[in-house]
C-alpha cells in the first residue's frame, strides 16, 4: 500500500509539474501551434485600430528630477558681536564642532545604459510600421526592413544575445495558437512579444515591457495585410534595431 501511493503520488506531481510555467515566469512554449494557425504574410500597421505607442511610451520614460536648490550661507554681519567667551573655554566647543553627511550610497545604473532612455524603450515596444512573418514548420521569421529575426519555436536552449542594450536570453515557441517571444535580462529587463493571427484576418501584435527605471508598458497594436503596391514598396526600417 504505501509503495503503491507513493508511486500515485509520484504521477500526480510529474503530471501537475507539466503544466506549471518555467521558473523564469515565462510558460512552456511549444513547438506547433495548436490549433493551427498561419501567421505569415506582409503586414501594415492599422494606427486607427492600435494604441498610440509612442504616447504610452513617452509617458513611461522617467522624469528628470530638478536640482535641488543650493542654499548659500549667510553672510556674517561684522556689527554683531560673538557671544562666544573668550578663551575658547567649554561653552565655545560645541559651536567649533563640524558634522558632515553620510556618504550616499551609489545609485544603481540605469537598465538603458549609454543609451537614452526613449531609444531604449522605443527599440522594445514601439511598433514598425511594417511586418513580413515567414512561417515554417520549425522556424518563424520576422523582418522589419534590413532587421530580421529568426526562431525555432519550442527550442529548450535559450538564444543568449549580448548587445548596446546589454545580455539577455530569448525564447520563442507557441502558446495555443499564439506566438510568444521572451527577452528577459535578470531584473533590469523583460519583454514579452504576442503574436496571434484573428479571425477577422488581422494579425494582432501584444507587447509587455518592463525595465528598472521605466515604468511598466501594454502596447497593443493591429495589422492589417499589405495591398500589391504596398508590398512591392520598400518597407521602413521601424524601431530602432539593438543590434546594429
């Protein structure tokens, strides 16, 4: 009996385990969408049907705090006698004595670094303008003019990318029948990327950022599939590139 509920328990845990998310709080990311689902194809963005990005994103930067006003010490008045006895005695000693500050501690480095905090969050959550999405049974492919970006989805080793903005690990896989791209350096940055083609035939682009210094973003962002002429334009280059 209890050799026979141990192994019942061990099953129950083995099955529940299988459902928790990773420890790095992203979920388990699958290989093929299910049910399926085809995101590929050129995409535009519909600003009528998005968020404004770059307001949501202007009103996340940190503000520049004002410095605080020196206050300059009074001028002696060489009319006023010292109530100070002379000599120096006992009385004086206290008016001699000079405290100084405690040192501040350093404040930790920005998550942006060298680079400027809009720069920073722009290359991250703003939308391009325009989206290719090439979809294979094990690769998906994102181009945004020159940049691309290349995933196997579901790959259990991490893609470790070290740039301007610092080192991070990536991971790509499905959710259902969305597409799920996590970036997550520790806790100076995270960035989770959704992807889902609607019914309505519209590819439906979710963001969540969060960096230390900005404050926490939700971008939600529809395309809309491109007209001949439109894909034979040169799409835009988009957000800034963190690699470049």
């Amino acid at each position: 009996m209890r050799a026979g509920g141990r192994s019942a328990a061990i099953a129950l845990l083995t099955a529940a385990s299988a459902l928790l998310p990773c420890a790095c709080g992203t979920p388990r990311l699958a290989r093929q969408p299910e049910p399926a689902a085809d995101l590929s194809g050129h995409w535009v963005l519909d600003p009528a049907a998005s968020d404004d990005a770059a307001a949501l994103i202007a009103a996340a930067l940190p503000t520049k705090k004002p410095p605080s006003p020196v206050q300059a010490a009074p001028t002696p008045d060489p009319q006023q006698r010292s109530t100070r006895p002379p000599g120096g005695g006992q009385r004086g000693r206290g008016n001699n004595s000079t405290t100084s500050a405690a040192p501040r501690a350093p404040e930790p480095d920005p998550a942006w670094g060298r680079a400027r905090p809009g720069d920073f969050v722009a290359a991250f959550a703003l939308p391009p303008q325009r989206l290719d999405v090439v979809q294979e049974p094990s690769l998906v492919r994102l181009a945004t003019g020159e940049r691309v970006r290349a995933f196997e989805p579901g790959d259990d080793e991490p893609l470790s990318l070290t740039d301007r903005f610092g080192s991070r690990h990536v991971r790509a896989g499905w959710t259902h029948d969305e597409l799920l791209i996590a970036s997550n350096d520790g806790s100076r940055l995270s960035v989770v990327e959704h992807y889902r083609r609607r019914a309505d035939d519209r590819l439906e682009r979710r963001v969540e950022f969060s960096a230390q210094g900005v404050k926490s973003l939700k971008i939600k962002t529809s395309y809309r599939r491109a007209t001949a002429a439109e894909i034979d334009a040169t799409p835009s280059e988009g957000p800034p590139a963190p690699v470049r």
